[in-house]
C-alpha cells in the first residue's frame, strides 16, 4: 500500500464526532493534504495532462455537486474550518483513488514533481503534528496560550528534588504539558484502546514516544525561584506557565521567571534558550482532571529499580562477553552484544535512547 493510500485510509474511516475532524491535528493534516493532491488530479483533467476515465465522470461531478458546494459556502459564513467540507469531498472521490490508473498515477514520481507536492508518510504526519505543538508551546506568552508544568517525584527518593547533570552542571527538569497535547495523546490513546477501529493500526505506525521539558540551571537561581520549585515538588502540583523569548520580567511580581532551556524532540532533539514565566496558581480542577485521566498511570504497571536489577544479573551473570557493537538509531543507541556462557552462545540487543512520554 503506498503512502497516500494508508493517508486516505486514515481520513475515511477514523470514526471520531465529525465536528472534532478540525481540532484532530492529526487527521487535519492528512484531510489538507489529501484533498490537496485531488485538486491536483482535478487540474489534470481540466488541463487534459490526463483524461478522465469515462467511468469515472460521474464521480468527478459529485466532487462539484451543489451540496458540497452549499457546505463549503456555510463553513465560510460560519467561519468554520473547511476539514469538514474536505472530508465530504475525499469521501465522494474515493472511486477515484481506488481506479488503477489514476493510482498508478498518483503513486508516480512525476505527479508530485508536476505540482510541487512534498510526499507523506504516515510518520511525517505524526513528525508534523509534533513540530506544531513544540512551535506553539515556545511563544506560548506571545500567543496568549497557557501551558501547564509539574515535577516529576522519585518515589524511591520523594523527599530530594529531582536534578540531571548536563555538561557537568545540575539541572533541575520540569515537565511541560500543553492542550495541545493533552487532546492529541488523548485522540492517540483512544485510537489504540479501541479494538474494533479500523485504523488502529495506521495509529500504531504514526505514533513514536516524544519528549517536552524544561532545565534550570540550579546555580543561577534566587531564593525566590529555588523556594517555589520546593513548594512544587511537596505539593506535587502543576502550575500554569508559559515560555517566551523576552528578556525584560514580564507582567511584574504575580510570575516567577526562571531562565532555562526548553528541550523537545519528535527526533532530532531540539533545545532552545526561553525563559519560563510561572503563576504561582496552580492548574483548575478541569485540567488536572483532564491531565491525570489522560496519563493515568495507576493502570500502567512498573516494576521497581531492584527487580530489573535483579533480571539483568540473573541475565547476564556467568556471561564471557566477546563482541560489542554500537548502532546509532535516532536519539539513542542500539547495542548489539555476544558472548558464551559454558558452550552456549549468547546474544542481544540493548537500547539505550532518549524516549519519553510529555509526562
């Protein structure tokens, strides 16, 4: 199956409320671009660069029909997005991506030189969606926009503030959720929960863990700054907040302002210098409803740092290891070991890589 065709897949069958296909990033992205390159087929045939099958015709004239035309007329009174309206018309045209001719041609090189479309896959959408979530959290103050940040707590060691040596400095992380990605992660986890979904397995190739943070250097902080980071991790609360580039105190003494760098990867990982602005408020009962529904980990089961411990000995004890190889894979490493223990031969992978949920 080529790449357009999992795409279209993706669009005709996802099963959500039809009024929620706008605010779907995902499904948003593969309705524009779809509905982009049949456009592109209806000027080919208009232009006669192809001819249009003649058992096709009739499907041609349903994507020009005065209903579709009525329902893109009311989404622009409305103001309403258009995904709708393209939906309706991918949906009349689908006789035409299932024609062999017309898919052999879609499928060919030269249709996507010709109009200048880059090529989708299933991956990039997933790649997109998170570049726009990252852009959009970056100049949230500028936007107007909040996000929400909270601190992780090792339940091994709740009473220490968690910090991460980078470049031999410690770095006090944060965590870093947004709407945006509280409703994407939400559409994702559904789509997979969800056994009779026929696109559940399109869901399962375009989604990849991705990564949103956000480091303070802990010598550059004020008492201010370190006493409200120690209020967060007791109460284990989040607080509203925002990122910006601005280098003046923004709005006065209802923030607290840390300077930091804002980390995020849908691979590569990315780090940008912000400065972070804090309410000491902290999120209403709605997001952290919405917050802990979508993450919630009492249905996800861990097992504790002595018990992996324990496998990996019980894994490797006796081994005489011989061959190491290292592959880069990404944001990580794939470890490739060999080894005998007594006359039996030993082998495996190890990954070591830079995966985490928003959470």
């Amino acid at each position: 199956m080529n790449d357009w065709q999992e795409i279209l897949n993706l669009v005709v069958y996802e099963r959500g409320k039809e009024e929620k296909r706008s605010e779907n990033p995902l499904i948003k992205i593969a309705t524009e671009y779809l509905y982009n390159i049949l456009i592109c087929l209806k000027r080919d045939f208009e232009t006669g660069k192809i001819p249009i099958p003649e058992e096709m015709k009739n499907i041609t004239e349903k994507i020009n029909d005065n209903n579709l035309k009525s329902l893109q007329a009311k989404c622009a009174v409305l103001g309403v997005s258009d995904i709708g309206y393209q939906v309706e018309v991918i949906r009349k045209a689908k006789g035409l991506f299932e024609y062999i001719d017309i898919k052999d041609y879609i499928s060919s090189a030269s249709f996507y030189k010709r109009h200048k479309i880059k090529k989708y896959n299933l991956k990039r959408l997933h790649r997109i969606v998170c570049e726009n979530i990252f852009q959009s959290m970056g100049n949230s103050y500028e936007y107007g926009t909040s996000l929400w940040v909270g601190m992780e707590v090792d339940v091994e060691n709740e009473t220490e503030v968690p910090w991460n040596e980078v470049k031999g400095r410690r770095n006090i992380k944060l965590e870093i959720i947004s709407t945006d990605i509280l409703d994407y992660d939400g559409y994702i986890f559904d789509a997979l929960k969800d056994d009779s979904s026929v696109i559940k397995e399109s869901i399962k190739e375009i989604y990849r863990p991705f990564t949103v943070e956000y480091y303070i250097d802990q010598e550059n902080m004020s008492k201010k700054q370190s006493a409200f980071l120690q209020q967060m991790h007791q109460e284990k609360g989040w607080y509203q907040a925002a990122l910006t580039d601005r280098t003046t105190v923004v709005n006065g003494e209802e923030f607290i302002i840390f300077d930091g760098v804002f980390v995020h990867s849908a691979s590569p990982v990315e780090y940008e210098g912000k400065k972070l602005v804090i309410r000491d408020r902290r999120v209403d009962c709605d997001a952290l409803d919405k917050i802990n529904s979508t993450y919630n980990m009492n249905k996800v089961n861990c097992t504790s740092d002595a018990n992996i411990q324990r496998e990996l000995h019980n894994l490797f004890d006796g081994v005489d290891f011989q061959t190491t190889r290292v592959y880069k894979v990404g944001n990580g490493n794939c470890i490739y070991n060999y080894g005998k223990k007594g006359n039996k031969e030993k082998r495996f992978f190890m990954i070591l890589a830079l995966i985490c949920m928003c959470i």
